[in-house]
C-alpha cells in the first residue's frame, strides 16, 4: 500500500469512526506529510493528530485508528520496532484452540509482575505481543483468528493485586492513602498492558482480514455520536461530563427575549416628564430598567426499561438544569406519572443516587409496567397540569411506543397548549417511527417530534431553537 493509499485510507477511518475531517485538513495534513521524517513515527502521530484532531474525545478515536493504518514498520514509518528483538513466537502457540501450558502462563506471569512493578513500556508492550502470540490464536468459524479475552483469561494481571500491592507497600500497612497511590498505580500500568494486547489483537487481525474491515469494528463512535440508546454505564459518565455545556446553550436558547432592544420598555411617565422643558416635544426618552429573566422547564420522561439508558441521560440533562433555569420540574412515567424532581434537588447530589431512588421509590406503575402515554399524560393533566403556562417550556422524551393503548391526544393538546414552548424529542431513528405500536407521527402533529439519539442531534436541536 502506498502513503497516498495508507493517507487516504487513514482520512476516510476517521470520517467514518465520526471526527468531522474537512478536506482542506486533509491537504494539510498531506503537506506535513512532505516535511517530516517519516521515520519518526510518533512525530507522525503528532502531526496528524494536531491537522485532524479538534476535541479531546476525539483522541482516542484518532489513536485506534492510526496504530491500525500506520502501525510500527510500514511504509510509511522506517521507524524499528523495539519489539522486533523479542524472541520468535513458540512453535506451539496456541492455533487451533488448544489451552495454553500452565507452566508457560505462570512464567509469562512472572515477567508481567516485575514489568507491573517498574517503568519500562517498551519491554510492557514486548510482553503483550509475545502473550498475544502465544495465547490469543484460536479457530473461529471463519478461521485462524486472535482473541484479547484468551490473553486476559492466561495472564489475569487482577490476581496480582495483593502481591503488587506488598511489593509496592514494602512494609507500610495496608489502607490509607498510601494504598490508594499504590492501587491507582497498579491499575494504570495494567490498563495500559489491555491496551498493549488489544493494539497487537488488531494489528494481527488487520494484517489477516484488511485495515478497512477492522477498522469498522475496532472504533467505537465519539461520545457525541453515541447511540444513547444502547449506551453502557461507561458511556453514561462519558455523556455525563458534555451534558453541562449543552444545558447552558439549551438555557441560553429558552430564555424569553424582550422585544424591547438593548433597553427595557418605555416609561411614558418619565419622558412626558423630561418632555416639558422642550416644550412638551420628547426629545429624550426614558425607559424602565430591564428585569433579568430565567425560563421555566418542565421535563417529562419515559422511563420503561425499552428506553432506560436514554431516560438516564435525560433526566442528566434535566439535573444539569437546575441552575440555568428559574424553575425545572422533572416527571417520569412508565404506565402512570410520578414527579421526580425531589431526587435531584440535594445541592451537589450525585445523578446515578438519584436516579437509584428515583427506580426504588418513584410511582411509576399502576398495573404492568409496560409503557402507557395516554394514561400517563391523563394523570399528568389532572395532576399537574397547573405547572405548564404561558413562561414554560415543555420536553416530552421517549420513543412513542405505546404498546396499542388508548393515545388520550386530547391530553396532550391541553398540556402543549399553555406553553411557550413544546418538543418531544425521539430517541428512535425516524426511519422506525411508526412501525409495531409506534404512534410518533400521530404525536407529532400535535406536538413537534424531533429525533434524538445521540449528543450530536440534540446538539443541533438545541442550535436551531428560535
């Protein structure tokens, strides 16, 4: 493959694995190409990285790819590599599925003890290929392939916590900060050997099966293309720390404008007044001040366990709120409604607590505990209806999905009605609205149904709000 190929490649990878390139960076990056020692791999790295890379949620993204498109020894890299001067893969590794030699993996244990004890990263990575070698190859049902899980099951660096932590502690005690330093210290260095062993996983799969096809597999999406459906709990706290400055924008976006310019309403009073010393003629006029104003939220959400991770990272979006806006009333529903505003209002309360109470002690359900709007915003109606008016914004968030009850749309026009603003925002992609017992469209021209599913389109919603 040639560096035109190897760049073009690369480029194509980090559109698709979700950073935004623009051509004129990828010139930009194409003329660096030109003046740098292309044997100087990480100064390569550091290049594309500062041409192609905007966010920092971006880099790990960036980084997958690059190991996998220039890794150690191409031709675009003349660089040597450290682990070249390991010895030769046993003859008997482990093709075909057979279990590694106990004795073969206590030895590999021993290295990676002394290596978890010291600083050398080069010798960490030449221990990673060479137990991939030997204990990550196995017949899958396409073939011959590699498996981090088999490295991890061989060597399980997690059993050598407690001699580590003696090793490291020497003769202090156990506890205190001292163990805390120690854990955290340990764990890096065995992070950074997984992320060792999953490198070499891919490069040997990549060098089996092509670049492009690991490639599509090896990526996970930037956080703000995550699909918050099908969001894990690491995601979740990933989410969590890009909720804040989109709650600002959102805050900033809602907020009434008075239409009176840079100056508060007239005050007739005041410039009849000034008027009289020019012959009653209001040469000067006078105004009241401005009165600072936070809009109101009303956030309802589904929380059945269909759209779980996408009611957890909205009522997040609701927590971080709180101090954007005047007042934010927070409800949730499942087949009936319960306002749960009283999980989030503990000053510097943690999100996963409250929404732990807020699955424990909320009343979520009547009967069986299967989704039901049209009941859901009946009770809503006749129970708190009162809390949307005319300064309110109104966020229906769920999928619609109303399992082939009764929609109650009168419901919902008496609460889009008084607002000042309504949005339901759709956590399904568009093209499934309306299939099986999907009722979006039938809600949506009773209320503007947007689809939502990850950071980047509520992003977007947020930018075209008036």
């Amino acid at each position: 493959m040639s560096l035109l190929d190897r760049h073009t490649g690369f480029v194509r990878a980090l559109r698709h694995g979700g950073l935004p390139v623009s051509l004129a960076e990828g010139l930009d990056a194409a003329r660096a190409l030109t003046v740098l020692d292309l044997g100087d791999r990480e100064t390569l790295r550091a290049a594309y990285a500062a041409s192609l890379v905007k966010r920092h949620t971006h880099r790990d993204v960036f980084d997958t790819l690059f190991e996998l498109w220039f890794p150690v020894g191409t031709a675009a890299t003349t660089e040597v590599d450290p682990m070249d001067a390991a010895p030769e893969e046993p003859a008997g590794a482990a093709r075909g599925g057979a279990d590694p030699d106990v004795a073969d993996a206590e030895v590999f244990r021993d290295r990676l003890r002394e290596l978890l004890l010291g600083e050398d990263d080069i010798a960490l990575r030449r221990l990673a290929r060479e137990a991939v070698g030997r204990f990550g190859a196995f017949d899958g049902s396409s073939g011959p392939s590699w498996s981090a899980n088999m490295v991890g099951r061989a060597l399980d660096p997690r059993t050598l916590m407690a001699g580590l932590l003696r090793a490291v502690l020497g003769g202090e005690l156990p506890g205190g900060v001292a163990e805390r330093n120690a854990r955290r210290m340990i764990q890096t260095r065995m992070d950074r050997l997984n992320g060792h062993v999953l490198a070499d996983v891919r490069r040997r799969l990549a060098e089996e099966r092509g670049v492009d096809r690991v490639a599509e597999t090896a990526v996970k999406p930037a956080v703000e293309n995550l699909d918050i459906l099908r969001a894990s709990r690491t995601d979740l706290i990933a989410l969590r720390r890009e909720i804040q400055p989109l709650a600002q924008r959102l805050a900033t976006r809602l907020t009434i404008r008075q239409r009176a310019g840079r100056h508060g309403r007239l005050d007739f009073r005041r410039t009849v007044r000034a008027s009289l010393s020019t012959g009653g003629v209001p040469l000067t006029t006078h105004h009241r001040p401005r009165r600072p104003h936070k809009p109101e939220l009303v956030v309802l959400c589904d929380a059945s366990e269909s759209v779980a991770s996408f009611a957890h990272f909205t009522l997040m979006l609701a927590y971080a709120l709180r101090e954007q806006f005047a007042r934010v009333r927070a409800f949730a529903f499942i087949d009936t409604v319960d306002e749960v505003t009283r999980f989030f209002e503990r000053p510097g309360g943690d999100v996963t607590e409250a929404m732990r109470r807020l699955t424990a002690e909320a009343n979520l359900v009547r009967l069986s505990g299967h989704s039901d709007y049209g009941h859901a915003f009946r009770v809503f109606v006749e129970r708190y209806g009162d809390v949307i008016g005319p300064k309110t914004s109104l966020l229906v968030l769920g999928d619609a999905r109303n399992n082939y009850q009764d929609p109650a749309l009168a419901a919902i026009e008496a609460m889009v009605a008084p607002a000042r603003h309504a949005w339901w925002l759709n956590p399904e992609p568009e093209r499934d609205w309306d299939t099986g017992d999907s009722i979006a469209s039938v809600y949506g021209r009773r209320i503007s149904m947007i689809e939502c599913r990850n950071l980047t389109q509520l992003g977007s919603f947020i930018g075209e709000l008036a």
